[in-house]
C-alpha cells in the first residue's frame, strides 16, 4: 500500500513499492491493450512548442532537435510543451537521460509563460548542484539521494488523479503525494531545458488519458 503524503511532508524513501482519445490522438500511435498513446514519432516535434526564460516561442532547432529518434535538449534555459494543453487526469512516461551534472525536468498541468513554467515539476538531476534530485515533486516533495546515475536511461511516470499525483522511477512507486491546495488541475506536458551545460535526451513520451 502506497504511503500517502499530506501538505509538504517528504516521504521516507526506504520502502519502494511497485507500481501496481481526443482529437489529435487520432494518428498517434496506440497500444490497444493498455491504452498508452505515444506523444513523440520518433521522427520530429510536430506539434511540440519551444519556449524561452521570456515566454517567448523559439525556434526549436535552438534548443531542441531529433536525431536518431532521440529528442536531444541542450542549450540556455528553454521548455519544450505538447501540443495540447487540457490535460487533467492520466498516467504519463517518458525514456530520459541526463548528462553529469546537467538538470531538467518533466512538468504536468503546466503552463507556458515567462520564467520557469507554473505546474508540478517532477526533477530530472542526478549529479547538478540543485540538491533536488530524480524523483522529486519540486517544491513539495524532496529527494536528495541519487535515484539514477548520470547518462542512464531511465523510465520516469506521473499519475495524477485530482489531487493524487504518484511519481515512479523504473517501475518503483516512489510516492503518492495529496495537494491539499489542488494546486494544477489541468494544462499540458512539457520538458525542461534548466541551463546552459545541461543536456537531456527522450525518446519515448507516452500518455495514458484516465476517466
């Protein structure tokens, strides 16, 4: 059974348990079994917006390129967000790898905007200088032990069911966090690019739209 976390409290990581279509799917990939719909083609980032510390829309090939089926993030700070953004209940996954001591994240229920985008921030780090590491719910549940080792892949998992969100790394159930606040209710996916030395690689992002 899942340990739930109320307010800000951090759960204690010494017990891992395991993890127990709209419009625009239309084309995506489906595994019909499961329900997961792919969000990447492997191809390019069709679909997919850059945006920088301003708020601004970039080019993506200024942070943000393809190859060999690998989305490849590098550069100065830079969030590349889904194609839609009404998001609000799912399971959502994605294959990452960070470099030594780079620092990137998955956001769910964001917002694009100027500086670091408003939603829940699941860390991405696992050797920066930020503290924060793998695992994290930023700014409301801390980890500060490495979870995965730098330029290692690694399967990372969002479920977020009203103000449920669950957070897993490899198939071990780190968490289940209670915002009391509710503080995010819907908005899009995206990933982040934290700075200038950093480089985050993906190349997988599913999406499993729950009822």
């Amino acid at each position: 059974m899942n340990r739930r976390i109320l307010g800000t409290a951090l759960l204690a990581l010494g017990t891992l348990v395991p993890a127990g279509a709209r419009a625009d799917d239309t084309d995506r990939p489906k595994d019909a079994e499961t329900g997961w719909v792919s969000r990447f083609n492997g191809r390019d980032l069709e679909g997919w917006e850059a945006y920088d510390r301003q708020g601004k829309q970039s080019d993506l090939s200024t942070n943000w390129v393809v190859r060999d089926g690998v989305i490849h993030g590098t550069g100065e700070v830079s969030h590349l967000f889904s194609p839609r953004g009404d998001y609000k209940d799912f399971r959502y996954r994605a294959e990452v790898k960070i470099n030594d001591g780079g620092n990137s994240g998955m956001y769910v229920r964001t917002a694009k905007g100027p500086g670091f985008p408003k939603g829940y921030e699941v860390q991405v780090n696992s050797t920066h200088r930020d503290p924060v590491r793998t695992g994290s719910l930023y700014n409301m549940v801390l980890i500060k032990r490495q979870l995965v080792p730098p330029d290692t892949w690694f399967t990372q998992e969002v479920e977020a069911r009203g103000n449920h969100i669950t957070v897993s790394v490899n198939g071990q159930t780190l968490y289940e966090f209670v915002d009391a606040n509710n503080t995010h209710s819907e908005g899009h996916f995206a990933f982040q690019q934290h700075n200038q030395g950093s480089e985050v690689t993906i190349r997988k992002v599913e999406v499993m739209e729950l009822p």
